[in-house]
C-alpha cells in the first residue's frame, strides 16, 4: 500500500461487530460508534490548525486516548480530504523503544512496515541530536509535500523506559517533542500560525496523550514543561447529555435500543469514579453480546438486565473469572495466569496501581509454562470480546510483541487482583518488598566476606557463615520463598538487586540452615543425656555420683548457653 492510498483514504464506513467495544479504547475504524465528544474534537482539530504540538491529558479512564484515536485522527482525515487536502496520520506509544517505535511508524507509511534494515535506518536519523519530527519526516519516500498527524499514545511510558532502561535515548525523543513546537523546537513568542506546505516540506502535527498524575515528571526533562505549559488540553469532564448519547446512539445504530431508564442508572452508578467511561462501555459490550444471544429480533438493554448482576465493578470481575476459568485446566496455569498479571502491572511510589507492558520474550522468561501455553493463555483474554488485554487478537504475537492490559479499571475491579489480603497486585508488592530485603541482605553479606580476607581457613569461614545466618532468623525462611518461585532471576531484574549475590547468600543460608539444625540436635541429645544420668544417680543415692552428675548436667547447659551467645552475639 503507498503512502498516497493511506493518506487519501478515509476510516471506512463498514460497521464495527458491535456497538461497543469493551475495555480497551475505540479504534480508529470505530468512529462511526464514537459519541458523546464531539466538542472537544472540534475544539483540539482547531488547536492542531494553529499550532503544531497539542498536548492531552487527563485522569485514568477518562477516555484520552478514544478520543483522538476514534475522534480526533478520523475526523482531520475525512474533514480535510473533503477539502482536496490529504492528510497522513500514525500511531505510537513509547512502549519499550520510542525511537524505533517511531520509526516502525515512519516506515509503515512508506509501505515498509516489516522491513527491520529500514526501522534501523530511520531509528539512527532520529538519533541525531539536531533531529526533529519534520527532519525525520522529510527523509521518509512519499511525504514531501504532505501533512502528518503523529499520535504519541499513552506517554507516561516513557518514564518507566527512562528509568528502567535508557535516560539517553528518552531524552532524545523528548528533544523531537519540544521541537514539534517550531520548526527549531523555540519556545518564545505567539504559536506559529498555520505554514504553506510546499512540494518539499512536511507540515508535522503532533498529539500527546498522558496520565495527568504523570505532569511532575515533565520538569524533569529540559524543555518539556514550558512545552506542556504552552500546549497542554486536559480532556474536561464528559456531560451528562454527552454520556447518554455515548450509551445510546451505537444501540440505535445498531437497530437496537438501551432505555432511558438504564442509562441513568449507568450513568449514577459510576459518575465521578475514575473508570466511569471504560466501565459503562464494558458493561454495555457484556450485556449486548447476552442479549444478541437471548433476543430473536431487536436488542433492548432495561434496567432489568441488571438486576441479577450487580455494579458495574461486579460485572468486570464476573466476566474476567470466567475468562480464566474457561482457560484452567490445572494449578500450573492457575499459576501461569498469575503470574502473568502480576507481571503486567506494577504499583507507583504514591501507591497506585498501573500498567507494566511487557514484550512476550520477557513474560516467557518469567512465567512457569511454555511459550505456546503462554500465548493460549494472552489469547483468551485477548480475544474478540474479551480484549482485557492488548494487541487485539487479530494482531499476531511474536517474541517482540508488546503485551499490555488494556485498562487499568481491570486492574482496579477484578477481585483477584485487586482483593486487599491476597490479591495478586498485593502478592507481587509484598514479593518485591521481600526481593528488596533479600538484596539488602546479600550485599551486606558480601561486604561481611570481604571484609574477612584475612580469615583462610574454611572450617572458621564456615563458622562465621554459620553466625551470620544464625543472627538473621527470617533468612532461611525468604531463602526458601524464593527458592519456590520459577524463574526468579528474571522476575528479581524489575526490583534492582545483584541476583549473584543473592544465590550465593541462599547456598550459605542453605548449608547453615542444615548445619544449625544439627547443632540444635546436638544440643538435645546433651541435654538429655546429662537430664538422664542425673536422674539416675538421683534414684541410686549414690552421692558422690549425684553431685558429678549434677556438675555434669551444668557444664553441659553452661557450654550450650555460651555456644547460643557466641552464635547469637557473636559479629561476622
């Protein structure tokens, strides 16, 4: 496909399966579905006429990323095509690799979208430091003389890329950011009004979603702030006449109908939480599917439909058990579906659960099953009806493939992860705090072993292992909790530590473990011994024998007792 079809051809006009699509945002072939938001897509295409970068952001679940996706990018694509103008558009998110996230996306446009030696090309154009979007873009076969709308979704991901893997490179993608603002990235003066493309040029516009809670974070990079503060639109909150029409125009649509009734109730229900949006449309997509199901003709959703089936928050959690009881088949893949989860979501420094996407190598190489298991496994909960979790399935999975929740209302109502006591965001979060503890540990283990160079004797070596795990009673115990978990090297790399370090302190605590046990033995049967003598002798009268066994017995409690402090008390 050239880059001319995909800029002059519209999001088609075929109807989606069905009128809602569930958790996951609205696609961009979804628009003829999407209500509700008309105003703020007029109101961010006439921010987009006058300046080159728009900047959304807004809660979790307040619908930023539907909104451009099934709004925004549709709507610049029909409305402009009717005035001869053709419009190219990509979306990114940076994901585990922004600059070659950006450059799939380049070469998709030409056409070239598996073609690596060409993403390695355009990934190395936007390494440059005096790169911006319009440099790159006007490198790219088919875009001289065009206009682009870039969409980079979901930025707060960019933060964890920075911190768990490349400062530089994040850095170099927030420089082409910044310099999305003026064709030299300046910051000064009035926003630029809208250029005369010529046959050359590329006219460059870019849209940013992000969590708000993530704003902070923008001041640590230079430029971004005054960037966002010059740019920014945060998504306001959805009417009450724009929710209903969201909840009952797709039905309409569809030759079916949700009652007045029903929707206000939907609408009561989750206002002013922050999953309101993905809740209503999730809700929706469950009882449509029942009720096609059920229904011989027209589909119409009543408040009875609920009756039997709780909150909202209910229904999600409901549908997800299912799910994965429809997966089971043993405790293996009980586990392997755990672990999975726990593996795609991790909890903030301010104690908020979000999204942790990973690619498939990286779930393989922590979870407790095989790869195909696993991918029978993401399929189900991927599948058409389901998408609980991102690509959708008709997106093929491969080793690099990107696997992510696709809301964290899931993460917030399915009672398995979210269950105080033993939910698994919970057990992943105590099993971090123990790894942290463990590390700690193992490094001031080390520090203990090096400090004892002039110790070369390895009968007293062992002694002074011996004493370390004694003073340390919690050890053999974390040893064996980590011992239980597969893969436990790959999984520690999320949470730092030196897993070297770490093993070497299990093999000591291992052997000490065996080794206090014997002492403990040992210790009884002295005991017991001196305990049995003495009462013999206590029996026999025979004095001088009592009183040997009496010394007998409090020599061998005084040596235990000393052999305890020594242990206890004792130092490295």
């Amino acid at each position: 496909m050239t880059l001319a079809t995909v800029s002059a051809k519209p999001s088609p006009l075929t109807l989606p399966a069905r009128p809602y699509p569930g958790l996951r945002p609205f696609e961009a072939d979804e628009w003829m579905i999407f209500f509700g938001r008309e105003n703020m897509i007029d109101d961010i295409i006439e921010r987009l006429a006058s300046q080159r970068l728009v900047f959304i952001h807004g809660a979790s679940g307040c619908g930023k990323s539907s909104l451009v996706r099934a709004g925004v990018l549709p709507k610049l694509e029909r409305q402009h095509l009717s005035h001869g103008v053709s419009w190219a558009t990509c979306t990114m998110r940076p994901s585990n690799g922004p600059l070659w996230n950006l450059a799939t996306e380049f070469a998709r446009l030409e056409g070239r979208a598996n073609d690596n030696e060409r993403i390695d090309e355009i990934t190395r154009i936007c390494n440059r430091r005096d790169a911006t979007f319009a440099s790159v873009a006007g490198e790219i076969e088919g875009l001289a003389g065009k206009r682009l709308c870039i969409l980079v979704d979901q930025f707060e991901e960019l933060f964890r890329f920075e911190r768990e893997v490349s400062r530089e490179e994040a850095e170099l993608f927030i420089d082409l950011v910044v310099g999305a603002i003026e064709p030299g990235g300046e910051l000064l003066g009035p926003p630029a009004p809208r250029p005369t493309v010529s046959e050359h040029d590329v006219d460059i516009r870019v849209v940013i979603t992000m969590r708000s809670e993530f704003l902070a974070d923008c001041a640590r990079f230079d430029g971004l702030a005054e960037a966002i503060n010059r740019t920014q639109y945060l998504v306001p909150r959805m009417s009450r006449e724009g929710l209903l029409r969201a909840i009952r125009r797709p039905a309409q649509i569809y030759g079916g109908d949700v009652t007045l009734d029903l929707a206000e109730r939907l609408i009561a229900e989750v206002r002013g939480r922050e999953d309101e949006l993905p809740l209503i449309q999730h809700g929706l997509m469950l009882l449509w599917e029942e009720e096609t199901t059920r229904a011989q003709g027209k589909n119409k959703l009543d408040a009875a439909v609920l009756e039997t089936r709780g909150s909202l928050a209910d229904l999600l959690s409901w549908h997800a058990d299912m799910v994965m009881d429809n997966v089971v088949k043993d405790d293996l893949q009980k586990r392997a579906i755990e672990y999975l989860f726990r593996a795609l979501i991790e909890q903030t420094a301010q104690r908020r659960a979000v999204r942790r996407p990973q690619s498939f190598r990286e779930l393989v190489a922590v979870s407790n099953v095989g790869p195909q298991e696993l991918k029978a496994i993401i399929d189900a909960f991927r599948a058409d009806g389901v998408s609980f979790l991102m690509p959708p399935a008709s997106i093929e999975i491969g080793d690099e493939t990107i696997i992510d929740i696709s809301h964290e209302a899931l993460i917030r109502c399915w009672k398995k992860i979210a269950a105080p006591a033993e939910g698994w965001l919970k057990r992943e979060t105590d099993a971090g705090i123990a790894w942290s503890l463990l590390a700690l540990e193992a490094g001031d283990f080390e520090d203990a072993k090096n400090r004892r160079w002039y110790f070369t004797n390895i009968w007293l070596s062992h002694v002074l292992d011996l004493l370390y795990v004694w003073q340390r009673p919690r050890l053999p115990e974390r040893s064996r909790w980590l011992q239980s978990m597969p893969k436990w090297r790959q999984w520690s790399t999320r949470y730092g530590g030196d897993p070297e370090f770490v093993e070497k302190l299990l093999k000591v605590s291992t052997r000490a473990t065996r080794t206090i046990d014997r002492i403990r033995i040992a210790w009884l049967f002295i005991a017991g011994f001196a305990t049995v003598i003495l009462i013999v002798n206590i029996i026999g009268l025979q004095t001088t024998i009592i009183i040997t066994g009496i010394i007998f017995a409090i020599l061998a409690f005084l040596a235990g007792g000393v052999l305890y402090l020594l242990i206890r008390y004792g130092g490295h």
